[in-house]
C-alpha cells in the first residue's frame, strides 16, 4: 500500500533476507572480513555469531551472491533440534543427494562421493548452517567429521556456522567440543548498528526502491528509532514498515517524532 503512495518500486523494510539491500555496517564489515579471510582459506569452520535480527542471514546472502558459483558450491541447512545422525541426511539433502534408505551409512557414502567430484571438477563446497544453537552437540561432533574428508591432502568441505549467542557459549565452553573448537578458523560476533547508521540504514534501504525524500524524516525519527530498537536491523525494518504504513494512511510527506511513537504505542 504506502509503496505505490510514496512511489516506490518495492517493500524497502521487508523482514526476509535479500543481498540487494546489504546495509555494510561497521561490524557487517568486520564480519565480511572474517568470513573472506576462512573462505580463503578452505578449509575448517567458519563461525559468525549474533542477536536475533542482527543481520547474519542477510550478510551471507550478499556473500553467496558475491561467490562464483562455478567455482563453489553452497549447500544451505537452517537447523532444527537435531541429533547425529540426522544431521547427515539433511546436509545429503541440501546438496541435491537423493539417499536410497535412511541409514546413515548411505548418507556418508552418498556425501562423501559427491565432494569426490566436486573436487575433481574443480569446486570447492561450502556448507552454512543456519540457527546452529538449536543442533545437539552429537550433531555439532557429525559436522566436525564431515570435515575429516579429503582428496590427497585437500579438505573437500568447509563449513559456515551461524547461531544466536548462546551458541557461541556453547561452542568456547562445551567439553565435547574441543577438536571442533581447534577446527575454527575465523569467527565474529556480529553486533548491532551504532546510533550513528540508523539514519544512512533507513536511507540505503529507501534509495533501493527509488526514494526521493517523499517521505523525508525529521532527524529526531532517527534517534528514537535507535532508542527503541537498539540498533538491531530486523527491529528497524519492522517500525519503519509500520511507519511508512501510518504515513500513507495519513497522506503524510513527513514522518515526525510524533508518528513513531504512535507506532511504538500499537507495537
């Protein structure tokens, strides 16, 4: 509604990732360093921790969007609650592996064949687990010997782990995790925005979609908007989807301090 009102080509603050609207802000770049740094290297685990809505699904969106994917390729697991065994068939399954049976015994065979030949083409592959502190550590160990495969001395799988803080305790504190944990070759916490990218985040998104200050904002919008969100990327994009919202209801060409906390009332 309040896209064809403004004039807009799209929904600038939509909640699903999506690399066209990558926002690089100091710790986004911080993180894209670390993960360029473990890509390059080939190898091991790569490890990007953060609070809900701090971004990470749309920073390894712009990364896989950025990838030559003749030369790389990505399997994508968003994690939840499972054990050893069906760690492996899933990982199976996102690389497009049809497993005949359910025994994990085929799923390691049927994996362990296709980054043969991956690597014999001439690819790497890459694994990102989404949501990771949901995983038993059963099938955090599964994922540390599916690091084990090789051609000669090549490793033919690296992995990109994301999760929630808590995963991050989890993975410097677990017993049962030290050979995983030796296995870590880059990793980051990826903190929220500085009260200071509030505004070019809004702006940035808003240019993506063909804003020409209708609406413009007056500059106080910014600061309460970093007051009640804390800076945390998902937390914008939903007041900011209420405030364009409210806008359009009102035909307003101005969003105010006023509009916000109306929406922080209903919110």
């Amino acid at each position: 509604m309040y896209d064809d009102f403004y004039g807009l080509t799209g929904r600038p603050f939509q909640l699903t990732p999506d690399p066209a609207f990558y926002f690089e802000s100091i710790s986004h770049r911080k993180a894209l360093s670390y993960l360029s740094y473990g890509l390059a290297q080939g190898e091991g685990f790569i490890v990007i921790t953060g609070e809900v809505g701090a971004g990470k699904s749309t920073l390894v969106a712009h990364l896989t969007s950025t990838v030559d994917l003749e030369r790389l390729t990505v399997g994508q697991v968003v994690t939840s609650k499972l054990d050893g065994e069906e760690i492996v068939h899933v990982v199976a399954q996102c690389f497009g592996l049809d497993i005949e049976g359910h025994d994990k015994a085929s799923a390691l065979g049927a994996l362990e064949g296709f980054l043969h030949d991956e690597a014999r083409a001439g690819r790497r592959c890459l694994l990102i687990v989404d949501e990771s502190q949901n995983m038993e550590i059963s099938a955090l160990e599964e994922l540390r010997m599916l690091s084990n495969f090789q051609l000669g001395s090549h490793p033919l799988l690296q992995t990109l782990l994301l999760g929630q803080p808590e995963f991050r305790t989890t993975l410097q504190t677990h017993p049962n995790l030290e050979q995983l944990r030796q296995r870590v070759i880059a990793s980051h916490h990826l903190d929220a925005m500085e009260a200071s990218e509030v505004e070019p985040y809004v702006k940035h998104r808003l240019s993506r979609v063909g804003w020409r200050d209708n609406p413009s904002f007056d500059q106080g919008v910014f600061a309460e908007l970093y007051e009640a969100t804390r800076g945390i990327p998902r937390r914008i994009n939903q007041l900011a989807n209420r405030l364009l919202l409210l806008g359009a209801v009102e035909q307003r060409s101005r969003i105010d301090e006023m509009m916000l906390r109306t929406v922080l009332a209903e919110v």
